[in-house]
C-alpha cells in the first residue's frame, strides 16, 4: 500500500530555493575570482545564481561556455 504525504509546504521550498540561489552566487563568486586572469566573468544576478545553484557545477560551466562563446 502506498503512502501519500502532503506536499512540501511553501515555507521549506522558499528555504531551499533560497539555499539554492546562495549556493550558486557563490559558485559564480569563485568562478569570477579565479578566471579573471583570462578576461572570462559572470555576472552575478538572480538569474545567473538560480541557473548555478540549480544545476550546479555544470551550470557554472554553462554560464561560463555562453559567456565566453556566445557573448564574447
């Protein structure tokens, strides 16, 4: 038989949606500390620290392929 549970309460997803958007300005943070030297920057903004902390590292490596490539 199975369970059924309510769904997260809208509390816990703003927290977590906020944890996520820390989590990726941060990830943008270090990456523009480190790749200054080779003219590359993300600017940190809500959207670019919602793709990053969403998808991580390979949001990082996303932002920055889009900026180096597609934006120049």
């Amino acid at each position: 038989m199975a369970s059924i549970t309510a769904p997260a309460s809208p509390l816990k997803f703003t927290g977590i949606l906020f944890v996520k958007l820390a989590t990726g300005a941060l990830f943008l943070f270090l990456l523009n500390s480190f790749s200054g030297d080779y003219g590359l920057h993300v600017p940190i903004n809500f959207v670019t620290s919602a793709v990053a902390g969403i998808l991580g590292v390979a949001g990082v490596a996303a932002l920055a392929v889009i900026q180096l490539w597609l934006i120049g």
